[in-house]
C-alpha cells in the first residue's frame, strides 16, 4: 500500500527563521512560504534529492499543530508523509483494519494539490503519518 516518502514535517514557530536556516546554514533548496488555509498552517518545502522536508507553522486560530508547539516549543518533527497509488482504496483498507483516519475521512487537498489523509498517531507508533495519492 505506501510507497515512497513523500515529506518528511517538521513543525515550526518562526518558518521564516526555518528556511533561512536550512537555506543559509545546510546550503538547501527551500521554497517560499505558502499559506494552506483548509490545513491551518503555513508550508516551506526543502527539496532533497530522495524526498522533502515540510515546515509547518500556525496559521489562523485553530491551527491543529497548535498544541504539538506548546508540547514542543522548540519545534519538532510532526508527521511522516507516505505516497499511495489510491487514497480511498488506501483508507477503505486501513478503516477495514481498525486504523482511526482523522477529520471527515474524506480526503483534503494537499500543499503539493493532491488528495491527502491522515492516521491517527497512536494507532502507527505514535507517528502521525499522512498519505498522499501519488
Ligand atoms: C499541508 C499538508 C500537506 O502536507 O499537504 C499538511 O501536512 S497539513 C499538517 C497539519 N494538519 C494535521 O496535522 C492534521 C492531522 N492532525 C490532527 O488532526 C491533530 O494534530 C491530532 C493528530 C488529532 C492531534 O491533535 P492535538 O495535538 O490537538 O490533540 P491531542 O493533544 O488530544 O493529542 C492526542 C494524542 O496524540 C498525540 N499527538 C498529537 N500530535 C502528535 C504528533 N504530531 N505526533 C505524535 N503524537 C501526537 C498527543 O501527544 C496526544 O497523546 P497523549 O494522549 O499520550 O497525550
Ligand atoms: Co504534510
């Protein structure tokens, strides 16, 4: 069912001071900060040769990384992003599993404009790990 990893999240108070971190101190590939309403975050990507990097800070009042950041001030990485070839055959099978798909179950559009999900931490080793349809 997964395939490649498609991002690895790290999540952020300052995204700014991330990406000019990763840019000027590692000398990385680091996008512009893009706000994802719908996720209520704000993304930079650092693109590797073999997968992403995603930064994630807080965007608006519920931002659903706000908790992770005050369990984790300094930042921290936040979920794991695997690809699948298709994310309702994906969450069908893991839902007939007993894995717990957050939100609606429905699928939302991504910061890469594909459908994405995501699975509960506690039910994958205390990862939170999204899916992205290939
Ligand atoms: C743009 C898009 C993209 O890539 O395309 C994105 O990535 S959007 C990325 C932002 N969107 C999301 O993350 C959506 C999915 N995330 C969520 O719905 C939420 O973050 C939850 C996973 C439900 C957690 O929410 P919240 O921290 O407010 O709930 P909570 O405090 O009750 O946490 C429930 C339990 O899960 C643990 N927990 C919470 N977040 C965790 C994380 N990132 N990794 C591992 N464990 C985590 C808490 O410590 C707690 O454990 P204990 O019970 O032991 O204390
Ligand atoms: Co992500």
């Amino acid at each position: 069912m997964i395939g490649r990893l498609n991002h690895v999240a790290i999540a952020v108070r300052d995204i700014s001071a991330a990406a000019a971190l990763y840019r000027d101190t590692l000398g990385a590939d680091v996008s512009a900060a893009v706000p994802q309403q719908e996720h209520g975050v704000t993304t930079v990507f650092v693109t590797l040769p073999n997968t992403k990097i995603e930064f994630l800070e807080p965007l608006g009042e519920n931002s659903p990384i706000a908790k992770f950041l005050e369990r984790n001030p300094d930042g921290g990485i936040h979920h794991i992003c695997y690809e699948v070839d298709d994310i309702i055959v994906a969450r069908d099978q893991l839902k007939a599993k007993g894995a717990r798909v957050l939100g609606t179950g429905e699928p939302k559009t991504g910061a890469h404009g594909k459908p994405v999900l995501f699975l509960h931490p506690k039910d994958f080793n205390g990862t939170l790990v999204e899916l992205e349809q290939a």
